[in-house]
C-alpha cells in the first residue's frame, strides 16, 4: 500500500470528523489559549498530546446525549459544509477575517491584555445576537 500526503490528509480530515477525535481537538485549542495565558510549557505539552491523540482511531462508542454532543454535531456538520463551498472571494474573505481575529486573540492571550479579551467576547456574543435576530425574521 503506497501512502501518499493526500490519503493521510484525508484520513486525518475523515478521523478529526468523529466526534470524540473533535472533543479532542476542542480540548487542545482550549490547552493551547490556557498556556498562551499563563505561558506554561505544560499546558502546551498536554494540549499537543490531545491535539495528536485526536488523529487517532478512538474506539470509544457513541457521544453521550446532551449539550455537548449537540455541539459537536453542528460544528462537524458547518465544517463539512464550509469546506465543500467553492473559493470565492466571500470565502477568501472571511477566511482572512477569522485569521486576523485569531492573531488578535493570540496576541491578546500572550500579553494578557483582559480588556481586548473582554472586547472580542463581547463581539462574539453580539454576532450571535445579530445571527439569531435574522434567523427569526428581525432585519436589523
């Protein structure tokens, strides 16, 4: 069998899409803003070790019902549906965007800045607010 960076780009994509490998990776990320914060070489370690454990075959059985799993459903299933949308410029764009804020966000982890934190938390919960006035038929 020939493995190629394709197949294991692929493999990688079709196991990160289960959903205890995507509690995983949640849980690394919040590991690695943890140790932007507090600077810890632990944190970061621990959050590598799950970010990598999350590429692996998990044999763990179904998600338990709740909250969280909900969650995980959705943002396997919008993950799915962003990366099958062609690359237009709207793409491009809001791509561009999330790297921006999330540049921000690692700045502001790193020095620790509370108020620019607070200020993209407020941004975050406003987004929402606007989503869910247009999905419930309030134009702003």
């Amino acid at each position: 069998m020939i493995v190629t960076p394709s197949s294991l780009f692929e493999l990688a994509v079709r196991r990160h899409r289960q959903p205890w490998n995507w509690s995983l990776h949640c849980a690394a990320l919040a590991l690695f803003c943890c140790a932007l914060l507090w600077r810890s070489y632990l944190a970061l370690s621990a959050g590598a070790v799950l970010f990598g454990a999350g590429f692996f075959e998990l044999n763990l059985g179904e998600l338990p019902a709740g909250r969280w799993s909900g969650l995980v459903r959705r943002g396997v299933e919008w993950e799915k549906n962003w990366s099958a949308v062609p690359w237009t410029w709207l793409k491009w764009a809001r791509l561009g965007f999330s790297l921006l804020v999330g540049a921000v966000l690692v700045w502001a982890l790193w020095e620790g800045e509370l108020a620019t934190l607070m200020l993209l938390a407020c941004f975050a919960v406003l987004w929402r607010i606007r989503r869910e006035n247009r999905e419930s038929g309030i134009d702003p």
